[in-house]
C-alpha cells in the first residue's frame, strides 16, 4: 500500500472496518534514501492507516516489505513493542522451520530461493508448508 494510492488508504465506510489490515511494499525502493518519503509512509501508518482498524489496540497488522533502509516503515515498527519479526531472506542462508500458525510449519532448506526470473514465487519444491506433529 502507498499512502494516497491504495483503496486501503481511502475512507472506509463504517461498515467495511478491517478486523485485520496487510500493508505490502509500502515504499518504493527508488524512494528507500528518502527521509522525506520515509517519514510520509511512516506517518501515514501511524495516523491514517491503523485508525482504520477495527479493533485499534489488539487487532493485527501484517507489513510485508523488503528491508530497504534502516529508518523505513520496518525499521520504525521493530523499535516498538508488539511486533514480531519474521525474517525470510530471498535465499535462504540455512535450514528453518517456521511456525505459521494453526499447527502449520514453513520448512525452507539452505539455497531455497524464493524468486525465478526475477519474480516471486512459492519458495523452491525443498520448502515445504506441513501440518506440526
């Protein structure tokens, strides 16, 4: 989502108010050297975006982004309390087995990548999503 873009970003009526919101690449990475387009995004985060969230204080948002700089809207977030962070490298750098939820485990081996030419993609065959034992 990008501030002033996305229908997310636009009013919503009362009775489309998310009980849970995803933000996606909130920033462009021609604008990650930006403190002005950093500041915006995080402002916009921070003032529009979860004032659309139902449940304001215990509903979930999920931010899934590239790590672009250390002041971007990841940056911000993981210096408050309340956010867990999962890191998934494009390659991944060693075996890992990933709670998702619900009983579910993501197994990525070393080398899975998550990309083929140059798009995103279900991680390799070697990556695996299994119910826990």
């Amino acid at each position: 989502m990008r501030p002033g873009i996305e229908p997310s970003s636009q009013p919503c009526a009362p009775q489309r108010i998310p009980d849970l919101i995803i933000v996606d690449d909130p920033l462009k990475a021609e604008e990650a050297m930006s403190e002005p387009a950093r500041r915006r995004v995080i402002d916009w985060y921070g003032g529009t975006l979860v004032s659309r969230l139902n449940d304001k204080e215990k509903g979930p948002i999920v931010v899934v982004m590239q790590r672009l700089h250390e002041n971007d809207l990841a940056g911000h977030l993981l210096g408050q309390d309340g956010w867990e962070h999962l890191d998934l490298p494009a390659i991944a750098v060693e075996d890992s087995v990933i709670p998702i939820g619900d009983g579910k485990l993501f197994t990525r081996r070393q080398g899975d990548s998550c990309m083929r030419n140059g798009r995103a993609r279900r991680c390799s065959s070697a990556s695996k999503l299994r119910s826990a034992a």
